[in-house]
C-alpha cells in the first residue's frame, strides 16, 4: 500500500500484512478493534504514525516523525520502531518478543504504561522512563536515560541491563536475575537519582561516577541485593546523600565486589551497612562516610568483608561497628568526630558470634597531620560474652594511631584472644596509642589469650594500661620491643581485682606522674622483667589484698621509693621461694632516693621479700612503717670470705628462711643503711627450746671479696599441706664488713 496523502483509516478492525510505504505522508489507524501489524510487515516512508486504539505488531515500523501508540501494544513477533520519536500511552505487551526502539528523539514511556513480558528490549537512543518495564531477555538502553518517576526494570531469570547515562530524582530498580548490569555512563550527574536498587545480577559495572540524593525517598540510597556480587563501582567523585536509610545497603552477601570513590553524607541511618552473607573479596574503600544517624559502617553478621582508605567522622554512633562479623578487617582508615565508638567489634546476639577481625594501620581521634578529632567514648571498644552478648574471638588491633578520645584508646572486655601491637618501631604493627582521657589501654573480665605486646603509650590521662580483673592476659614479651613502652601518664598501669593467668612482662614503664605500676586489690598478677624507671614517687605502689601476685625479676629504679606495699597483703617481691636456681627472678631495686622497698601499715601482713638485689638507695633497703607486721631480723655476728655466721630469735619450732647478700664497698657507700646487691645463699632454721637458732653460710665458692658488707633477711615458713611455704619477711640485718678468712691470709 502506497500512501499520497495523509490518510486516516477508520473502523471495526484493521489487519495489515503486507508494506506500507508512507511517501512522507501521516497515517492514522483508528480501529475499535486491536490494529493488526503481522507478518513480517514493514511499514516505511511514513511522517507520522498514530494508532489510537490497542495493536499488535510483528513488524518493522520506520517514521520520520513520531509513532504513537495510544491503546496497550501486544507483539506478535520480534519488532522494530524506528524514527523521530516514540509515545507510548499504555504500555506493551511483549509475550516474549523482541522490540528495538531506534527513535532521534527521547523514547517516553511514562504515566501508568508498563512494557512487559518482552523477550529482549533495545532502545537505541534516549529514553524517558516512569514505569515498569519487563523482559525476558536483555534490556539496553544506549542513550541518556532520563527518570520521569520511580521505574522498575527486570530481565527475568538471566537478563543482562546496560545503560548510557542516567539522569532523574526519582528511584531506578532494576532485576537482572544472573544477567549482569552495565552503566556505560555517569548516573545522576545532571540530576541525582533519588534511589539505585540493584535488586539482583551476576556482576554490575559503573564506569563512570554515580549521584544520588535521597531526599523525599523512604528506602536506601544504593541497595545491592542478596548475593549481589562482583560489583565495581570505583570510580573516584560518586556522591550519595540525605538517603532515608542507608547510604548504601549490602541486603546480604556480596563475593567479590569493589565499592570505592564515594563521598556519603547524612544517611538516615548508617553509611553503608552490610547484613548477613558472605562477602569474600569485597572491599569498601577511598571513600569519605559522614553525618550518618548510625554509624559510618555497620556489618552485621558479614563475612569477609574489608573497608579500607576511608574517612568516617561526624556519624551518631559508630566509626566502623563490626556485629556476628567473620573474616572483616579495617585497615588504613581515619576514624574521628563519631559519635560513640571509633571502631566497636561486638556480638549483640548471644547466640552469635564474632571472630577473625584486623583493625590495622588506622587513624582514630587524629589524623595524619595530628589534629585532634576524638570520637565520643573509646577510639576502639571489644565488646565480648558480657551483659547478654555472644563471643567475640581473635581480633587483631596492630598499627593503629590512637588519640585524643574521652574515654579509652582500647577496650577489650570479655573478649579471647584479642592481639593488641606486635613490634615497637617497625612501622607496621606498633599501635601508637597517647592522648586518651583515662587509659591507652584497658582489658576488662575474662579475655583468655589476649596480648598487648610492642605499643607505645604515653600521655594517656589516667593510666597508659589498665587491667581490671583481666583474666587470662599476657602483657609484653621477652622479644626485642615487643613489649609495651608507658610513658607520662598519671600511673603507668593500674592492675586491680582477680588477674588469674595474667602477667606483665619485658614492658618499659617511665617518667609517669605518679607511679609506674599501682596494684589495687590486685591478685594473682605476675609482673615479671619489666624496667620501671623514672617515675614520680613509687616504681610500685600496691595498695589492699594482693594474693598471690608476685613482683619478680624488674629494674626498679631512680624513684622516691622502688616498691610501696601500702597497706598491701598476700604480696611476694621477688622469688616465691628464695631456693636453688631462682635468684634470678629476683627484682633489681636501686637508686631509689629514699627506700627500696617500703611495707606500710598493720594490714600489710603476707608479704614475702627474697632474693632481690637491693642497692644504692638513699637510706634504706627494706623498711617497715606505721605498725606494719614484720619479724626477727637476724644478727650478724662474723663475717669472712669463708663463712658467714649469725643468729636469728623466734618462737620455738618456728621455721624461717634466711638470706645472705653482699654489697661491694663501692655501691654500700651510697646507701646509709646496709642493703643487699647479691644474693649470696639460702638457710632454713628452726629456732629451739632456747628460743634462738644459730644461723650459717659457707661462702667460700662466692665472689665476694673482703671489704664487701654482708646482711642478711628471715622469712618465716609455714606449713601448706605438708609443704613449707614463705609467708611473712623481715627487713635487712646490719650490715658487716667481710674480712679476709684465715686460711687465705699468707
């Protein structure tokens, strides 16, 4: 059919099998039945092109001018529109067919107009959507998109999307089943989507940048579907803000997927959160998270998922909350201005659990250039099995710069197995830890295999460390810097309540205000090998019951007082029983510029002192004050480089233990009283009916020399099951100038 004029057809029905060419006139079919195109029909060389009622189409339609399809379209077979522009009133039905839109013009599908069923749709110019628009097949729209209003687009089971650019303040969800999504374009950059849905694919590319602003939406800015994975959107400059909920929503699993580049602002609920699902290989990354009504970025019950290179300041809650995760780490980040915690690792569900966590190489409550930016509470707080959570096990903290916040730099509470610094210096996994308002350092309850090792604290207010009935903690290390180093804060570490299986060893503790370590009530602690120098009045400072905690093998050195047992019981400084071949674990208490070793008080009972080296301190050794329980001092009565001889008074029965020391003439001259730098050997006595026992050591095998001065301390001992135990030590003896024996005078 050849048209030479306009024409408007009219009627019942109109059935179209054969072409039409058009010669550039107008043609309308008005029929009160559905207009039938079939047949392989081409319709060409028209100008305009109207059908007013409802059609079916297998055909090739080309216009230069507009097609408008007023009634809903059905396709009988795969069809192409092609010319100036596209209306499509109501929608079109495809029934598993293909279309192929090649309009100049934008294509408008808009109002209530749904395309459905289609098999797969190409649209090969701009397009403006407001509906829904369904295929089985792929969807690709090469133009710029433009939303009219909210659209939804699915491919059915496997469907791959690509898009051009795209424009609109509306929201845009799209299901691709295991089809993947490409955005060949920048979204929003004319105009932000209010909201990106990208309810199911295989894999979703965005070369370009992505806007959204959320405002007026009630859902998240960016959603990716359960096991939407392989997604890559990094491509630096992407904004999200004001989203009602979420910034950016992972609704549950996400393999290998790549979130980096984005700027999101004043979420109305978290930045980016994560829910349950295994997320190997996903990273979110080099992107700036702020003004969240939650936290910069929650993962829930998430597996493997890593944030990295980011900044998350000025959030409600949380820098980085880590909830039932697994596998997580955050590395490399800038933490401050949060509203809570800078990082909070936690199990809110009992029956959950959290494990495997690296929070490594962040800056919390500062920055690189060291401007003060302190979260609301603790730069970072474990929270663990306590108060109705789950477990929280294997968390590394390491390289992490923490300041300036009001409370802790780190908590670990009820937590297992929770590695705190690794080396001193190295650059990599000292966490450098300074500035905090109570402590650098605080290890709360049960928290079995935790370790501080290589960290330097310093200027943290209270304390660099505090153990508060920490159980089961291990404190340094005997490795070069693997041990803590604590420095100018009012104590160096605070140990109070049961530390059962916890001890502090190989730490560096100097120039804090007040002491270097005070023990509060502090039982079962082992402090062991630490260097405890230059601190305000005390090296040590323990105050109550102290059971079975024991001071052994430190440098104690240049205080007002090495060691202050204040009203402190149960205490042993030093060897737990002064034998055989552990002298060495005696403390080295020296230069101290009043005391060494100060026991105060009548509650001061217990305290066992032996096998120390003891010397150069201003005045005395060993001193008891204000009524403090002590016993018999033994009596020197001749000393020679041979034998050392003396007697000790008690009740009778009564078994003690006796040391000998020596000094050297030189290091006895900066003491007024007699102290004792080398142990030279152990007695055990039982005094007798007489009320005395004689006491003796052969010293000829030592390498004390005549001139050195010789004292000498009682333990009592009393019996345990069978076993004699030390219970309660004497301060020194006087001293006496060793002389030369008579068998080695010429």
């Amino acid at each position: 059919m050849n048209l030479s004029g306009t024409v408007d057809l009219q009627g019942t029905s109109g059935n179209f099998g054969g072409a039409v060419n058009g010669n550039d006139h107008d043609l309308t079919l008005n029929f009160s039945a559905p207009t039938t195109i079939d047949g392989g029909s081409v319709f060409s060389g028209l100008a305009n092109l109207t059908v007013t009622g409802a059609s079916n189409l297998d055909a090739s339609i080309e216009t230069s001018g507009v097609q408008t399809y007023e009634g809903p379209v059905t396709l009988m077979g795969a069809t192409a529109l092609k010319g100036k522009a596209g209306v499509f009133n109501t929608g079109v039905q495809g029934d598993g067919n293909d279309l192929v839109l090649n309009f100049t013009e934008t294509v408008v599908i808009d109002g209530d107009s749904v395309f459905d069923n289609l098999g797969n749709l190409l649209v090969v110019g701009n397009a403006s959507l407001n509906s829904s628009i369904q295929t089985n097949g792929f969807q690709h729209y090469a133009g710029t998109t433009t939303l009219l209003g909210d659209t939804f687009i699915g491919t059915g089971p496997s469907g791959d999307v690509e898009f051009g650019a795209v424009d609109g303040s509306h929201d845009l969800s799209i299901e691709a089943g295991t089809g993947r999504i490409d955005f060949f374009g920048a979204l929003g950059s004319a105009a932000p989507l209010q909201s990106l849905n990208l309810a199911s694919a295989s894999a979703v590319v965005a070369m370009e940048t992505l806007a959204i602003d959320g405002t007026g939406g009630t859902g998240p800015g960016l959603r990716l579907g359960p096991a939407v994975g392989n997604v890559n959107m990094a491509v630096a400059g992407s904004t999200i803000s004001n989203a009602a909920q979420e910034g950016i929503l992972l609704a549950g699993g996400s393999n290998g997927t790549t979130l980096s580049g984005f700027t999101i602002s004043n979420s109305g609920a978290s930045g980016v959160v994560a829910l349950a699902g295994n997320y190997g290989g996903t990273t979110f990354s080099n992107s700036t998270v702020t003004g969240s009504a939650g936290s910069g970025f929650a993962s829930n019950n998430a597996d493997g998922f890593t944030v990295s290179n980011s900044e998350f300041s000025t959030n409600a809650d949380h820098g980085i909350r880590f909830d039932a995760a697994k596998n997580s780490a955050a590395r490399e980040n800038v933490i401050g201005n949060n509203g809570k915690y800078g990082v909070l690792v936690v199990t809110s569900d009992s029956g959950q659990t959290t494990s495997n966590i690296s929070v490594e190489s962040n800056f919390i409550g500062t920055n690189s250039s060291d401007e003060s930016t302190p979260n609301g509470k603790s730069g970072i707080w474990v929270l663990g099995q306590t108060h109705g959570h789950g477990t929280v096990d294997d968390v590394s903290i390491t390289g992490n710069t923490i300041a300036n916040n009001p409370v802790h730099g780190i908590e670990v509470w009820s937590a297992t197995n929770v590695t705190i610094g690794g080396i001193r210096e190295d650059g990599l996994t000292e966490n450098k830890i300074s500035g905090n308002a109570k402590f650098g350092i605080a290890l709360t309850d049960v928290v079995n295999g935790a370790k501080v090792l290589g960290n330097t604290l310093t200027k943290n207010t209270q304390a660099g460390l505090w153990l508060n009935s920490a159980k089961g903690a291990t404190v340094g290390h005997f490795g070069n810097k693997r041990a803590p180093q604590i420095d100018q804060s009012d104590f160096g570490i605070v140990a109070s309540g049961d530390l059962s299986n916890t001890s502090i060893t190989g730490s560096r503790i100097h120039d804090n205000v007040h002491a270097g370590v005070q023990l509060v009530n502090a039982k079962h602690l082992s402090l062991f090998r630490n260097t405890i120098e230059d601190n305000g009045p005390y090296g040590v400072l323990a105050l109550g019951e102290s059971t079975q905690s024991q001071i052994h093998g430190n440098t104690i050195q240049r205080h007002e007082a090495g060691v202050w047992l204040a009203g402190a019981s149960g205490l042993t400084v030093g060897s737990f029983s002064g034998l055989g071949n552990e002298a060495h674990v005696g403390n080295f208490i020296k230069d101290n510029s009043w005391v060494g070793i100060v026991v105060q008080g009548v509650t001061a009972t217990d305290n066992v002192i032996l096998s120390n080296h003891i010397e150069s301190n201003v005045y005395f050794g060993i001193e008891f004050v204000q009524g403090a329980p002590s016993i018999a001092v033994p009596r020197l009565i001749s000393a020679t480089t041979d034998q050392v001889v003396g007697r000790i008074q008690g009740e009778e029965g009564q078994k003690y233990l006796v040391q000998f020391f020596y000094t050297s003439a030189t290091e006895s001259a900066d003491g007024r009283y007699a102290q004792g730098e080398n142990l030279l050997g152990s007695q055990e006595v039982t005094i007798g009916s007489d009320g005395t026992a004689t006491i003796e050591l052969d010293v000829s095998s030592s390498e004390m020399v005549a001139g050195d001065i010789i004292t000498a301390t009682a333990t009592s001992l009393v019996d345990s099951n069978g076993v004699d135990v030390p219970s309660l030590s004497s301060g020194f003896s006087q001293g006496r100038i060793a002389r030369e024996a008579s068998s080695n005078t010429p």
